[in-house]
C-alpha cells in the first residue's frame, strides 16, 4: 500500500515537472511571436508624402510632387478634379521608390450634389509616372498596381460604388465597360461620396502580399479601418512611383485628397534604414546663408508694414487674412447683392413700362370717346377687341411686376441671411434653396413674358383700327413689346450666366 502511494506521488512530480517546463516553453515562443513577429519596422518618408496645412507653394507647387491636368493644389489639399464634367487630373512623386515594402495611408473626400457621381479617384503604385490618359485620368497600359474607387455604374449591375485592385503587367488595356470587374484581384463595396468625414485608405504592400484598409468617414475615429481586399503574391516593379488621378464624364464629383503619407517597411530582424547622410559643409553653409537673408529681407517687409499700417501692430498676422468659410461667404453674398441690384433694375424698368402701357391705353380710350361723341356712332367691335388686348398686355405686365416683386423679396431674405451668417458658417443646403427659388420666380418672370408675346396677335392678324386724328409721335405697340421682349430676354440671360460663373467660382475654393 506504501509503495502504490509512493507511485502515485512520483507520477504527479513527474506531471507537475512537465507542465512546468511546457508552460515555460509556450510563453517563450509567444513572446517571441510578439515581439518579433511579424510586425515590421515602419518609417516615414517625407519625400513622397505631402499633408496640410501650407500643402502648396507660394508658385502652386508641390514640394517633391508633380501635379497635371486639371489638378488644383490649395494650401489643405489637392483638388484633382472640379466638379464639372470631362475633367482629367493627377498628382505624382518626383523621385522613384526605390524600398521594398512600403505602406501609404491616404485621406480623401469625394463629394456631390446628385445621388450618383463619376467617374471615380485611383491610387496608384507604376514603374513610369501615368501623367494623364483614360483610365480615371491617368495613363492605360501601366506597369504596376492601381486601387480604383469608382463611383460610377458602367456595366449596371449596381455594383458601385466599389473599391477595385487591378494589377497590370504593361499589356493589360483596362476594361471600361465592365468597371474592371474582370481584371479585377481584388474588391469590395463601399460608399465613399457625401461622409460627413473624410475617407481613409491604408494600402499595405509586405512580403509581396498587398492589403486595402478602408475607413469609411463615418466617426471622427482615425484608426476605425475595416478589411476590403487583399491580394497574395503579388510581384510589383522593384522600383516605382505613387500617384492619385481622378476623372469626371457626364457628372462629375469634386475629388480631393487632403493627405497622403507614405511609411517604408523593414522586416523583423533587419536593420533599419540609415538616416540620410549629413549634407556637406560648402552646401550647408550656403543654404544657411539664403536663409538668412530671407529672414532679414522677411524682417524688414514686416517693419515696413507696420509703419504702413500703425492701426494693426500687436494684432496677429494671420487675422488680417480671411478663412476659406469667409472667403465662400464673402463671394455668395457678392453675388446674392448683384442679383439683386440687377432685379432691382428690372424692377424699375417694368415700372416705367406700366406706365407707358397706362398712359397709351387712356390716350387711346380717350380718343375714342371723343371719336364716338363727335360722330354719334358707338366704337364697333374691333376697336372693343383692341382695347380689350391692350388691358390684357396691362394685366400680364402687372403679373410680370407680381413676380419680379416677389423675388426682390426672396433675395433680400437670403441676403439678411447671409449677413446673420457671417459670424458662422452658413449652411450650403440653405444658400442652395434659395438660389433655386430666385431661379424659379425669374422663370416664371420668362413664362409671363413668353404670355404676352402669344396673346399679341401677329402682323397678319392686326385689327384695322379707324383712322384717328395725328396723335403726338410715341412708341408703336410692335416696337414696344419686341423691345420689352428683347430687353427681357437679354437681362434673364445675363442674370443666368453671371449666377452661372458665381457658381463655377465657388467651385475652386
């Protein structure tokens, strides 16, 4: 009996010993796995990023990047492509990738007004810059990969907006029709137009596996990705440039990218890159000497303009200059107060016609009173219909009057509205809605004018009216509506072109 419990010790040391050294054994191999692991090492590279704010130069420029086409770089961002149809632009590194591994993250906005947009923005990594061409504004037959976030629906499948991974060798010809769908490594469905953030892309490319990142734009959580698509042996050119294109057709999107950042990545257990080798003396010294005398040439403008401007001194420099909120706000309300002097004008010449139009019509009816009185005869029944026509004319400018009124009115609101907002931002829905409804009375301004002209009889169906006394030299009837009818026609079409390029201008900021 002694001995079997003496076993049965012996085995539970034996045990207890066992587990012991397993437990030792797997949590060495789990630190292992995390601190070596398979996290890589990861660098910044200046060289190949750019970020807001002071993005461009003072020349437009983007320092270690070329901008084509109808690219627009601000002091923010980088506008690729306006929101205006058949624009074509992109962005490219200078200088070739010469890392193996690399990361970029990529921080954009696609906005519009309709509920469909086009035709989309594409990140790409190629052996040769694509400046321009047709494959989302840039170059076809590329060597290299591209991650396309188109948004428009070219094969109808409403399989769009869509995240697609296309690899090409340099002979693949991109397949329009079918949004890519069939060259495509990689996809997945997101909604990237109109989010109340900005859209993030982290686009990783390690041990030849190549993996999108997507961050919706729906918190303000910069870190909050979730998986789209991920590509294994993948072979890209060993050296290469980034670059963002964006293109528009028949509707057209504003496609901005507010950052791209690009990291290098190193493998666990390799050195890390070197830091750059210092630059020499000879050229360190001589930058050093154009800066100072940039400094110096910056000190003496500012002393200059303080003695110019002794009311500013002691308030900040970058509170005399305007914000972009202040800057749109300044050109809407510009513009809401040329339409509205416009009306205005308008408002008084049909006034002054009203009155012509009355002082005709009781010299006519005056005149035929006293034919009537004079002859004994009661006016027959086409000087009745012609008098009747006149008071129609009368009626229908009155109306016309009603209208223009009534968006003088609806102006002046928008424009208080404005100058309450000045203070903030105001609302582009709002400042929209009112814009339309000016739109909507200056056409029925049209439509009433387009009445009168309908209700005047043509010159085949002229009454004979009777012949009266010389009456003093004025305007015909003829002359004066087709006067109207042209003066009108010429302000409603100044009104809309200059609504037109307010519009287009305030696209660009």
């Amino acid at each position: 009996m002694a001995v079997s419990i003496a076993k049965c010790l012996t085995a539970d040391v034996y045990l207890l010993i066992v587990s012991i050294l397993l437990r030792c054994i797997y949590a060495e191999i789990a630190t292992g796995s995390s601190t070596g692991g398979d996290t890589p090492h990861r660098r910044f590279e200046y060289k190949y990023s750019f970020k807001g704010p002071h993005l461009s130069q003072s020349d437009g420029s983007v320092p270690f990047w070329v901008h084509t086409g109808n690219a627009i770089p601000s002091s923010d961002q980088i506008r690729i492509t306006p929101s205006l149809r058949s624009q074509k632009g992109s962005v490219w590194t200078k200088n070739p990738i010469k890392f193996e591994h690399w990361e970029m993250e990529v921080t954009f906005r696609v906005s519009g007004r309709g509920r469909m947009g086009a035709d989309g923005l594409a990140v790409w990594y190629t052996a040769a810059q694509g400046l321009t061409g047709p494959v989302y504004g840039a170059a076809d037959q590329w060597n290299g990969v591209g991650i396309f976030f188109d948004s428009f629906d070219n094969d109808g499948k409403k399989n769009n907006p869509a995240v697609i991974v296309v690899g090409n060798n340099g002979n693949l010809v991109y397949d329009h029709q079918n949004d890519g769908t069939t060259q495509s490594l990689g996809t997945c469905l997101r909604d990237f137009r109109n989010k109340p953030y900005p859209v993030r892309a982290k686009i990783t490319y390690y041990q030849k596996t190549l993996t999108v990142m997507i961050n919706n734009g729906f918190t303000p959580n910069k870190d909050d990705y979730e998986f789209c698509a991920k590509v294994e042996n993948m072979i890209i050119p060993a050296e290469g440039f980034f670059g963002i294109s964006a293109a528009t057709g028949g509707l057209a999107d504003d496609h901005d990218v507010l950052s791209f950042l690009t990291f290098r990545l190193t493998e666990p257990g390799q050195e890390p890159p070197q830091e750059e080798q210092e630059m020499p003396k000879e050229e360190k010294d001589k930058y050093e000497e154009e800066f100072l005398n940039f400094q110096q040439e910056l000190d003496k403008k500012k002393e200059e303009f303080q003695k110019e401007h002794p009311d500013v001194q002691g308030e900040p420099i970058e509170d005399l200059y305007e914000t972009v909120n202040d800057r749109e706000i300044r050109q809407v309300f510009e513009g809401q107060n040329q339409i509205h002097l416009e009306i205005k004008q308008l408002n008084r010449q049909l006034a002054m016609i009203l009155d012509e139009q009355r002082r005709y019509v009781s010299v006519l009816t005056e005149e035929m009173t006293k034919r009537s009185t004079q002859s004994g005869q009661v006016p027959n029944q086409d000087i009745d219909s012609l008098i009747a026509m006149q008071r129609d004319v009368l009626n229908s400018l009155n109306d016309v009057k009603t209208s223009v009124s009534t968006a003088l009115k609806q102006q002046a609101d928008s424009a208080q509205q404005v100058q309450h907002a000045t203070g903030g931002a105001l609302s582009s829905y709002e400042t929209i809605q009112h814009f339309n409804d000016i739109k909507e009375h200056l056409h029925v301004v049209k439509r009433n004018v387009e009445h009168i002209i309908q209700k005047n009889p043509g010159p085949s169906e002229k009454v004979k009216c009777p012949e009266f006394p010389p009456l003093p030299s004025c305007l015909s009837t003829t002359h004066f509506i087709v006067f109207v009818v042209i003066q009108s026609l010429l302000f409603f079409a100044y009104v809309m072109y200059k609504s037109q390029q307010e519009a287009a201008a305030k696209k660009f900021f």
